[in-house]
C-alpha cells in the first residue's frame, strides 16, 4: 500500500486537481451553481483564497492559499465533496456507492502540489487556464466559462486573447 504524504504548510500556496470517479462524466458543468455554493459554504466557515480555478465536466483544477497559521486543505477538501455530493444526491440524481457505503461521486485522493515561488505560481494558473483548450473543449482561453481566466482579464492581468487559439500557438508548454 502506497503511503501517502500531504505537504502541510500553515498559509502555504497550494495547486490541486479533484476529479470525479466517472471520467466520462459531466457533473460538474451540469451542477455548476451548487458546486460554487459548496466552496461559498466552505470559504464562509474556513477561509481561503481561491487564486485561480476551472471546472471541467469531470474535475477541476484550482490554487488556493490558506491563512497564515492554517495548514487544513484535506478538511476543506473532504466539506466541499461532501457538500457537492449532498446538493446533487438532493437534486435527484443517482449517486452509486462503494462497499463501504460511503458515496462514489469523486475519486477518493486529489492531486497537490505545493506553490513554491513566483514562477511556479505562475504556471501553474497558466496550466489552470489554458486546460480547457488542452482538453478540447474549446479553441480559445476565453470561450470557456467556468474558469477564473475572465477574473484576471477584468482585473487587466491577461488579455482577452491571452495563449490565442488552439494551433496559433505552437509549442506554449502547458504540459502535466
């Protein structure tokens, strides 16, 4: 058995990918509103900075930065699941479940990694907001619409046609 070993870093920058266990799924942009109410709901009772988001159908990929002296992301992980899953299970949709009972709507572990400076940061919310594309969901940045990319153009940090079009742009090493 693999052991796993969470980078624990009280006020630490932090990248993460959530995926459904359904890969072929598309939850998460059919349930968008109760997926933003869950992190609502979880940001209002233990705060933190989402600094870069996208959701695609199956998962999503997000930088958060906690509090300083705060270093819980799982718990925050395992509230915004739960809360998802309840919201949805509510709206009548089917949630199977495992042998354990427990329900298996998501994978059960997430992708971290630990922003360790600028630069780092940096790719990382270019990966973020360049996903879509690279999933081919769509030819441009800015035609998918469940990402922070339009935050940071209203905030005039990108522009509207930041990474241009799917094959302008040859070589722009987002890889994973």
């Amino acid at each position: 058995m693999v052991l796993y070993r969470r980078n624990r870093l009280a006020g630490g920058s932090f990248f993460f990918t959530a995926t459904l266990r359904d890969r072929s799924s598309r939850i998460l942009v059919e349930h968008v509103a109760p997926l933003r109410e869950a992190f609502r709901t979880v940001r209002r009772q233990h705060p933190f900075r989402i600094d870069a988001i996208v959701i695609l159908p199956d998962h999503l990929h997000t930088i958060w930065t906690l509090p300083p002296g705060d270093d819980d992301f799982p718990g925050r992980w395992r509230a915004i699941k739960s809360a998802f899953t309840r919201s949805v299970i509510k709206s009548g949709l089917p949630v199977a479940r495992n042998k354990k009972g427990e329900y298996a709507l998501w994978q059960r572990r997430y992708w971290e990694h630990t922003i360790s400076d600028e630069m780092d940061f940096q790719r990382h919310v270019d990966y973020i907001h360049f996903n879509p594309v690279k999933h081919g969901w769509v030819k441009s940045v800015a035609d998918w619409p469940y990402s922070s990319f339009h935050q940071y153009v209203r905030r005039g940090i990108l522009g509207h046609d930041w990474a241009g079009t799917l094959g302008e742009e040859e070589g722009i090493g987002f890889g994973e």
